[in-house]
C-alpha cells in the first residue's frame, strides 16, 4: 500500500485572491477549477487546493496556524520573482545553520505562512 500524492487545502474569505496568488503570483499549475475550489499542482503529485471558506468542509478563520513549506535549489530565483511582484517577504533567504539549509518566509494573501527551504547538504540521501 502507498500515498501516490498529496494535496493540501486551505481555506479563504476571498477565493479569487489566492486563485490569482498561486496562479498568477506562484505559478502554479491550475488542475481542478470549481465555483467553490481550485487545485493547483505545485510538482509532480504535490498539489495546494484552495476552498471558499463559506461552502467548504472547514470555515476560514482569521488564525492562520499553518505554515506551508516548498523545496527548491531555486531559492534566491524565488526571492526576486516574488519581490518583483511585490509580495511582502518577512525573511528573505537566511542560512540557518542548525538546520543546514536556506529559508526565506512570506505570506499568501489571506496570511497564510509560506517558506521557502533550499538544502545546503544532501538531504535523506539524495544527490543534489
């Protein structure tokens, strides 16, 4: 028995801001694109899934107690597209050297923490 992918949703007071956020801003993939839902695929089988608040299993709220984390050797790329389209960035690429890797953190639209992590050494035993 395996886990094929992943998508995980959040939930929005303003659906319509964070489809533009992670389509137009992130650049994410559109797959699936309901009145109430969107998905977006981030890599491969991984997908972020956005839902209106009001119709969806879970309701918005305004505590964001989440924080979603992407991978990518790409970190300083991300750090001037993002700057570029004037998202607000609350740390931009720092080395953290307890965690051998670079982290760079903003938000999504409705305050939603998002990070960035680049790997300094090989993770888990991957070649880089």
């Amino acid at each position: 028995m395996k886990i094929d992918g992943t998508i995980t949703f959040f939930y929005y007071n303003d659906l319509a801001a964070a489809a533009k956020f992670y389509g137009d801003v992130m650049g994410f993939e559109p797959v699936i694109d309901v009145e109430f839902a969107k998905v977006y695929k981030v890599y491969n089988d991984v997908h972020v899934g956005l839902v209106d608040g009001k119709e969806g299993y879970i309701k918005a709220m305004e505590d964001k107690p989440v924080m979603l984390s992407y991978f990518s050797d790409d970190i300083d790329e991300w750090h001037r597209l993002l700057v570029e389209k004037e998202v607000e960035i609350e740390q931009p690429p720092t080395e953290q050297p307890y965690l051998k890797m670079r982290t760079m953190l903003f938000r999504d639209p409705e305050g939603y923490l998002i990070e960035i992590l680049q790997w300094l050494v090989k993770p888990y035993g991957k070649t880089q």
